[in-house]
C-alpha cells in the first residue's frame, strides 16, 4: 500500500526583510513552511549565518582566541576575514565600545567603526549595542545617519527605546532588529509599537532572545516555534517578521564552553567542547525557526553552513 505524506498547509508568510543594497543585498525569511517542510510549501530563502564581530574584546576562550590572532583588536580585519574565510552570510558588529559601564566610546566614534566595516565587506551588517537603553539609543542614531542608504540592521530595539532607534530607521532607511524577553507576547507587541511609530513591517526582525543549551535553550526553542506557528497557522501578522538568534555570545559565555580542561578534565577538550555547545544550540534554533543565526567559531559556521545545505538540498 503506498504511504501518502501528510501535508498541511498554512494561512500565512513569514516576511521577506531585505538587508543591505545593491550587490551587497540579501532577503530573509519568505517561507510559508516550518522549518524545512519542503515538502509542504517554500523556503526561498535559506536561513543566513552572520558571524559576530566586536569593536572592542577584552578576553575570549582560548578556542575564539586561537582562531581570531590579531584580527580581534581589528574589526575591519575581523569582518574581512569572517566574509573571505570563513563564508559567512552576513556580519554582525557589536559595538561593545559603547558600554557606559566600560570605556564608554562616544556615538560618532562608533558610527565611524560602523562605517568602515560596511565599507570593507561587500556582505549585509548587522549592529548591535551594549543593551544599555539610552546609549544604544543615542548610538543607533549617530550610526543610522552615518550610514544612510546601506540598509543595515539597527539593534536591539527595544520597548523603551523603541522610538528612538525606530525614528532614526525611517529617517535613514534601516531595518531594525527588535529585541524583547523571551515571550510571544512582548515580541508582538513591539512589532505593533514599532509599525504605529511608522516603521514597515517588511523592515523588522524578531530578537526574542536566546537562551544557550542548559542555560535556557528549551524556552528559547518553544518561543521562537511559536512565534513561527502563529505567523503561519494563524495568520497573525504581527509575528511574521524572521527571527534572529544570537547565538555565539549565549554559547561562548557558559561555563562549559569557558572552562579550561584543568578545571574538569572529565569534559575533555575544551576547544572542541565550545565549538560543539555552540553548533548544538545552533542546530537546535534552526529547526526551531530562525532565519538569522549569529555565530562565532569558524567551526560552527561550517558545520552549520553543511546542514543548511543538506536540509534545503
């Protein structure tokens, strides 16, 4: 008896999001399916790995450190290297200069970091804060305008400073990646607050934060396969944006991807402990449902890079 595969098919798309120009340009999201669901309708557009770039790092794992040499004190370097070496989709500049709680590096100092790495790649950039409310504001703003027309992704957006870093997306044409507590609902409604303050929906990115295996990646994994069932089932568009996971620096900063083999040899090498604790997580959130992945360890991005391809092959 011959087995017929089971198909269902959903009300809604998620949104393509364009990011950056020209050439330099790539869209996300596009899928009427869950994750891979080939067999049920379309995915257009691969999920992307963008490889995470600081302006400023103090101390990495040995592993990172190994891997990054001297192009860690060098984000124009850092950002070459990630698009030409290690094939990446995208780069995701954290500005971690700009933390008031550290060396607290002015707005157009920033700004002028931005530009130069945008200038370097011929890949789409994301740029990220610290997290502090009103520096990331102030800092969104001085990068939106410095570079007005490459289409970057301004984050995290956030309810409290939604106006601020949104303003400043319209007026210079940026996406903007809008980052609530891990909750279907909070990711809803700043995307309402984000689209009444004026923004387009196609120019929004879900950031429903990311939890690293054993420090949360279960909740993470049912918010963002909510989010995507919502968008898709429902048919609500207020969740059918992609959806971003940060992943490299929730990985990178847990105990066991951290910890040297001093510490507990029974959990072997630690270079390969790190790479394998990020590539998990990864792997994990891609079948949950984001579009977007921002990783660190070339490693990971090969590994992951090869099951995109085997799964959309």
């Amino acid at each position: 008896m011959a087995y017929n595969l089971p198909v269902e098919t959903a009300k809604g798309k998620i949104r393509e999001v364009t990011i950056g120009t020209g050439e330099k340009s790539l869209k996300v999201g596009g899928e009427n399916v869950l994750p891979f669901h080939l067999w049920e309708g379309e995915m257009p557009n691969r999920p992307i790995i963008a490889a995470e770039v600081s302006d400023e790092v103090e101390e990495l794992p040995p592993a990172l450190e190994k891997v990054l040499g001297d192009v860690k004190n060098d984000p124009v370097a850092w950002a070459k290297k990630a698009q030409d070496e290690w094939g990446v989709d995208a780069i995701a500049l954290v500005l971690t200069s700009t933390d008031p709680k550290a060396t607290d590096a002015p707005p157009e100092q920033a700004a002028e970091t931005v530009a130069k790495v945008a200038d370097a790649v011929n890949i789409p950039v994301f740029v990220y804060g610290t997290e502090d409310l009103d520096k990331d504001a102030e800092v969104m703003k001085a990068v939106a305008s410095k570079v007005e027309g490459k289409n970057v992704v301004l984050g995290p957006a956030k309810e409290e400073n939604h106006k601020t870093i949104g303003a400043a997306a319209i007026g210079y044409k940026q996406d903007v990646a809008a980052m609530t507590p891990i909750d279907v609902n909070l990711a809803k409604q700043l995307n309402i607050l984000l689209t009444n303050l004026g923004m387009e929906a196609d120019k929004l990115i879900i950031d429903p934060t990311t939890g690293a295996l054993g420090y949360g990646l279960e909740y993470t994994y049912s918010v963002m396969e909510r989010l995507k069932i919502a968008a898709l089932y429902q048919d609500d568009t207020m969740t059918q944006m992609p959806l971003l996971a940060n992943i490299g620096f929730q990985s990178w900063k847990t105990k066991e991807a951290k910890s040297s083999e001093e510490e507990y040899p029974q959990w072997g090498d630690p270079e390969k402990r790190g790479i394998m604790w990020e590539t998990i997580t990864a792997a994990s959130l891609l079948m949950a449902g984001a579009d977007i992945l921002i990783l660190r360890h070339p490693e990971s991005i090969k590994l992951i890079k090869q099951l995109i391809g085997d799964l959309s092959s």
